[in-house]
C-alpha cells in the first residue's frame, strides 16, 4: 500500500507479531500475553493482520468469525502512534473487510469505548453504524457496538 510516499505492506500475522505491536499501543492498558491471542483464536475461522514497512511492523488488526456464523468479529488492532496518520488503519481494515466478504461473512462489527471518540470516527467514516451502548465502569468505559454489513 502507498499513501502519500509512505509504503507499506500488509500481511498475515504471528500471534508473537500481534503480541507485540499491541505492547507498542498505548491506550491498550495492561499487559497482554501470547495466551490472550492464542487462545481466543484456537479453533476458530480468524485473520490476524500486521502492517509493515522495510521489516518494521507498524499496526496490526486481528479478527474472527463470531457465534454467529455470517458475522465476523474485529476484536483488536492498532497503530502505533508514531505511524499513524498513513491511512494504516483504513489499509488493515480493508484487508479484513474484503477478506471476510471473501468468504462469505454478511457483517463484521468491532467494540471500542466512549472514551475512544477517534475510532468511533473511524468506524462512522467507514460505513458502520453504532448498534448498541452498553455500560461498563464509568462512562468513559461504556462499550459502543458498531456494526456494518458487507
């Protein structure tokens, strides 16, 4: 991908790959561990993304098919700040949205929180529409559900 002289590639991903650049993110509190990727992808029809310019990995984006059969579900990604702004995010998400369709998903959807008003943006600029709020914690914590066909 190019995006004004700055190119990329996007891939398939490692759980070590997406372990690691999600390390990179700072709104991502805590830690994760290799288990968290490998276990929530075990047995399931998943793609796991990761950006990457001259063998430096810049984000990542990983999904999977939900309990729903036809609905795939865009658990996590990011980038890391210092390459945001190349239209990373868009790249990887449509990878995955072209991917999913590709193989027959209907939908995908992705959670984010209130207090993540630039990837609510995101998802409105690409298509989807806020489906549900659902609260958790405080109100910065509430859970926003945005979902779009394909």
């Amino acid at each position: 991908m190019t995006t004004s002289n700055f190119t990329f590639i996007i891939r398939e991903a490692s759980p070590a790959e997406l372990l690691w650049v999600h390390e990179q993110i700072p709104e991502f509190p805590g830690k994760a561990s290799l288990d968290f990727y490998t276990e929530r992808l075990r047995h399931r029809v998943h793609l796991a993304l990761v950006a990457e310019k001259d063998g430096e990995l810049l984000g990542f984006k990983v999904g999977y098919q939900s309990d729903t059969p036809d609905t795939f579900y865009s658990w996590m990604g990011g980038v890391r700040p210092e390459f945001r702004k190349h239209r990373i995010a868009d790249s990887l998400a449509e990878y995955q949205e072209n991917w999913a369709r590709e193989r027959g998903f209907k939908a995908i959807y992705f959670k984010t929180r209130n207090r993540f008003p630039g990837m609510i943006t995101f998802g409105l600029s690409r298509g989807f529409k806020i489906m549900e709020v659902i609260p958790k914690g405080g109100v910065e914590d509430y859970r926003v559900v945005m979902w779009k066909e394909l």
